[in-house]
C-alpha cells in the first residue's frame, strides 16, 4: 500500500509540475496573432487545466495525505506537515486561480474573437495568472525538494535521557559534523 502511494504521489508530482511547463510555453510562445488563434490558445490551456493539472494536484494532495495515515511515522515529521500544508495552498490555487483564470481567460478570449472589446479585461487576467502559475510552481518544486531532502523539522524531542552533544568542526574543511546523541549516566538514588 504504502508503495501504490508513493508510486501515486510520485507519477502525479510529474504530472503537476508537467502540465504546469506546458500552461507555461503556451501562454508564452503559441501563436497568438488574431483573436481566433487566441481563442484557440485559450481552449488548449484550459483542456491542460482540467485534464491534467487539477487531476494531478488531486491525486497528488490525496495520495500524500493517505501516506501519512498509512505510514504514522510521517505525522511527526515537519517536512510532511510543510508538504501537506503546502499542497493545500496549491490546490486552492489551482482550483481558485489557475482553473478558474484558464476558464475566463478562454470566454475574453472568445469574446475578443467575436469583435468584443474586452483586451483591457484580458490583459489583467493574463497578469494575475502568471503570477498565480510562478506561485505554483514554485510550491510544486518546494514540495518535490522537501519529499527528497527531508530535513529535520521534527515535532518530537529528543528522547528522556539522551542529549545532543555538538559535534567538533573537522578542522580540513571547517564543517561540523551532524549532532551525535549520547545516553546520560543514571542518576544515583
């Protein structure tokens, strides 16, 4: 099960970030010359929208959070919290911002191309949506970092009777080495 998951978080993390790129170029490089093309180009990015980023983020979201009940260790580590926080704050952009702005981006877009005049409309849309795909993306990459790093972000302290001891600076390359925990002698009664 645990696996499935892992294999799940993973195919749709590429999923995300994929789908993510190609909104991306499209917005950037598609032909967008007369107002049908971009009418055009509106519908392609909206079909991305709906058929792979908000399927992604989903499957992303739920198999994440599945793998924290499944694997009860990952409810104590801080780096999962982050992640988890961090996919919510991702798919309420996606769904709020991204989807919805790929939507009415693409009705502008149509009425633009059927001789409406709403380019002012369109061009606050196309700001607001960069900023919200860079947002995204970003989290996206943050969260992909986080589940291959893992930092120590621990909830937990260290157990009764051990303590963190520095460890010395290796004087060839000036690092120090990671903290070594040490048990405590027992205390006489």
């Amino acid at each position: 099960m645990r696996k499935t998951l892992k294999i799940l978080h993973t195919i749709s993390a590429c999923g995300l970030i994929g789908g993510l790129a190609c909104y991306m170029i499209l917005l950037a490089v598609a032909p967008q010359d007369t107002a049908a093309a971009y009418a055009d180009l509106r519908r392609s990015i909206q079909t991305i929208s709906d058929w792979v980023l908000v399927p992604s983020l989903a499957i992303a979201l739920v198999s994440g959070l599945l793998s924290m009940v499944v694997h009860k260790p990952f409810m104590d580590k801080g780096w999962a919290l982050l992640k988890a926080a961090m996919g919510i704050l991702m798919f309420k952009g996606v769904l709020t911002v991204i989807a919805a702005e790929a939507k009415h981006a693409a009705t502008l877009a149509q009425r633009i191309a059927d001789g409406e005049p709403a380019q002012d409309l369109l061009q606050q849309a196309i700001a607001s949506e960069w900023a919200a795909l860079w947002t995204v993306m970003a989290l996206s990459v943050a969260n992909v970092v986080l589940g291959i790093w893992r930092p120590r972000l621990s909830r937990k302290p260290a157990a009764k009777g051990h303590r963190v001891r520095s460890a010395p600076v290796d004087a060839a390359t000036g690092v120090r080495a990671k903290p070594v925990a040490e048990d405590r002698p027992a205390k006489a009664a």
